[in-house]
C-alpha cells in the first residue's frame, strides 16, 4: 500500500493524512482484543483525577506477539520505505484508551517534544480503534505545522507542552477517523487530543511510530541502535531485532 500522489502531497504539505483502513476486520479484530488486553490492565494512568483519568500503556508489542507482527505489516512498511527511506527502525507504539468520561486533554505538543536531543522527524500512524472525534476525545492538528520545525515545550508532570500562546490555535482542525482508519502524521506535526465528554463512546487509539535508520540524540550523538530494525537495505523485517536490547524505564525516549 503505497501513498498515492495525492496523499503524499497532503502529507507533506498539511503534515497529516487519514489512510483509510489499513488492516481488515480480522486483523482489527485481533488488535483489538490485545489492546483491550493490555491497556485496560496494568496500564500507567494520565490525567487529572478532576476532569477524569484514561490508561496509558507504551510498547504493547512486547507483551503481544500478535501486536508485534503487526508492527511488521507490509502496508505500513511500503509507506514508510516511501517517506523514509530504505533504512527504518521502529521506534516506540503506544495505547491510549480514553474511555467515555476520561475528560482529561492531552495538550498541543509535536511528538518530538517529548523526546531527549533534537532528533529527526519520525512517522506515527494513528490506528483507530473505535470511531473519534471531538467529542470522544478525538485529534485536533494545526495543518502545516510540521513545516515550522520543533518548537519550544515545556514539560508539564509527564506531558511535553507547547504553550497556547506560541501558536495559531484558532487555525486548529479536528481530525475525525472512522474505526479502522490510520492516520498518518509527522512527528513535527502540532496536534492535541481533546477530553472524552461522551457517556458512552469509547476511543481507543494504537499508536505505532518509525524514525530513520540512523536516527540519533543530537545531545549526545547516541544512535538509536536499541530500535529495531523495520527495514534494512530495502529488505522489510521478518522480526522486531535490534543491536541491543531497549529498556523501557531507561530509553523511554
Ligand atoms: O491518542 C491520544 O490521545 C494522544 C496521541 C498523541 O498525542 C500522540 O500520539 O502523540
């Protein structure tokens, strides 16, 4: 599945782009039981208690074989190799079930915020689990952000934060997903997620992400060898293998 002209323009111009189902009803199905598995147990919960909490879990993929294999799908393969190139790592997947009352936002921040050094732009493609939008806590993006490069955040508890005041919020747009369809941005794309008002609409989101080959802190020149390879010299991966092995209370970013 590779990006057609049109949505290739769009990513690169407006920073976004919804794919349409990527995985069919089998797959989604499949995912959708893991994630319920592993999100709705042991997760780390964000928010605030007042406005309501949500559970958060990083790298489902080591406890889900099934998760890991679809890591490895060639559909999100072909788009990556497209945009980035012939070497690509996978980078970091996470699920974020904000379920009905979870009324808590996640605020304006590019994904690289959150991450130690200046690093590239890397990709995140967006699987929705359940239909979003604004009302149950869906994706609002700035179009075009991602040309402006990595702005200033500020760290707010566990959340990177771009202040409201350093961007044009008024040009913000939701971006809506019917279940089943990815959204693919850049990593440098401003985005928020709004809080569920809904009573009874959950929003289940898969977040998967791919960065080059050769991605490094720039702090500290590290290359981030523990993220294993998706793609190497054009050949996609069979298995989720790295240099060395990645620590998650230690290579949180
Ligand atoms: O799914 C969410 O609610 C937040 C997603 C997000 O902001 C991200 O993946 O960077």
């Amino acid at each position: 599945m590779a990006l057609t002209h049109e949505q290739r323009e769009a990513f690169e111009t407006q920073g976004y782009v919804n794919l349409g189902p990527v995985f069919d009803p089998k797959e989604l199905d499949e995912i959708a039981r893991e994630y319920d598995r592993l999100v709705n147990f042991e997760a780390q919960t964000l928010g605030n208690e007042q406005d309501g909490v949500f559970p958060y879990r990083a790298m489902l993929n080591f406890r889900s074989p099934r998760l890991a294999a679809c890591i490895l799908e060639p559909a999100l393969l072909e788009i990556a190799a497209q945009l980035l190139g012939d070497d690509v790592r996978f980078w970091w997947d996470q699920g974020i079930n904000k379920a009905p009352g979870s009324g808590s936002p996640i605020a304006w921040h590019q994904d690289n915020g959150y991450q130690k050094g200046r690093t590239a732009a890397f990709l995140t493609f967006w699987l929705a689990l359940d239909d979003s939008d604004l009302a149950n806590g869906g994706l609002q993006v700035l179009p075009h952000s991602s040309a402006d490069g990595l702005l200033p955040h500020e760290w707010r508890g566990v959340h990177a934060v771009i202040p409201d005041d350093a961007i044009a919020v008024d040009r913000a747009i939701p971006l809506d997903a019917r279940a089943g369809d990815v959204l693919l941005f850049s990593s440098l794309l401003v985005h928020q997620t709004a809080g569920n008002h809904t009573a009874d609409r959950q929003r289940r989101a898969w977040v998967i992400q791919y960065c080059p080959g050769d991605m490094r802190n720039e702090d500290t020149g590290e290359v981030y060898d523990n993220r294993p390879w998706a793609i190497r010299g054009g050949k996609f991966a069979s298995q989720l293998e790295a240099e060395r092995p990645f620590d998650l209370q230690r290579d949180r970013a």
